[in-house]
C-alpha cells in the first residue's frame, strides 16, 4: 500500500510541477516576445544597431555587420532577436500539459519495479530487498541513459548510483526517526 502511495503520489507531484515549471517557462517567453515587439516597433533604428552590437560581439567584422543585421531584420527582425538577443531558439513553445503527461509517465514506469518488488519478494527483509533491488534497477538505468546520451557508462552509473543511494539513506534516517 505504501508503494502505491507513493507511486500515485510521486507521478501527479511530478506531473504537476512540470507543469507549472513549463508554463512558467512559456510566460516569461511569451512575455518577453511582446516586449521584444514592441521595442521592434517603437525604435527600428536603436534594435537595429543593438542586433549588429551582438554580431560585434560575437567576433564579426564590423564593416559586416551592418549587412548582416539589416538582411536578418529584414527576413524575419522578431525571430533574429529572439535567438540572438534572448536566447530563444525556437519560437514554437513547449506545450505544458505534454511536458506534464510525459514526465508523470516516466515516474509510472520507473516507480511500477520497486511496487513489483514488494509484491513478490518475501516480507521479511523487506528494506534490504528494496534497497538491492533499487541498486540494480538505477544502474540499469545509468547505462540506459548513458547509452541513448552516447556519454560514459560507468560515470552514468556511478552518479546515479552514488546521489540514488544518498537520497535513499537521507529518506531512511528521516523516516526512522519520526
Ligand atoms: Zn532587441
């Protein structure tokens, strides 16, 4: 029951704060957009100049960049600054409600072996099969990521390992005491 509990608990709290992490997200780009508008219309002349400051500064002669930001404005002036200025590199926005389906899934699957776990593993010495068990399944999937990331498997394993373990000994001692 305390494995379900978590499991159900664990997804929604999971699904909800990326959720309110991506719309915050999308806000403050959204926000950001406007304001970048705005100034593209009220002072051309002063965005322009800023867009070839970047370009400047970023290491383009600056004979160069005058061209350079008079054609990107003229192709598309929001998306150069976007990109350039804000660091937005695309302007179609993450949608939250699939960041938050994706991400509650994931605990799902993920939290689904530790509930197998305690269901078919013998009562007793619960907590030490737990504990091996959420060893193993954390190095299996250290050298999952690893392998999709293309990135070294054993540092993979070893930090998910090491801060998985922490976690699992702070979580513990907290129980245990109260
Ligand atoms: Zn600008």
């Amino acid at each position: 029951m305390a494995s379900v509990a978590g499991l159900v608990a664990g997804a929604l709290s999971m699904a909800a704060v990326e959720y309110v992490s991506v719309s915050s997200q999308v806000d403050i780009e959204t926000a950001d957009l406007a304001r970048e508008q705005q100034e593209l219309d009220n002072m051309p002349e002063e965005e322009l100049q800023e867009l070839a400051d970047i370009y400047v500064s970023r290491g383009l002669d600056k004979k160069l960049v005058h061209e350079v930001a008079v054609q990107l404005t003229a192709h598309n002036a929001l998306e150069a600054h976007a990109r350039d200025e804000l660091g937005i590199n695309e302007i179609t926005q993450a949608n939250p409600l699939q960041a938050a389906l994706a991400s509650g899934a994931a605990f799902l699957v993920g939290g689904v072996l530790p509930l197998l776990v305690s269901l078919f593993m013998p009562l007793d010495n619960m907590v030490i099969y737990q504990y091996v068990f959420a060893i193993l399944f954390l190095v299996i999937l250290g050298t999952l990521s690893a392998l999709t990331g293309g990135s070294k498997v054993i540092n993979s394993i070893f930090r998910i390992t090491l801060w998985g373990s922490l976690a699992m000994g702070v979580t513990a001692y907290v129980g245990s005491l109260f």
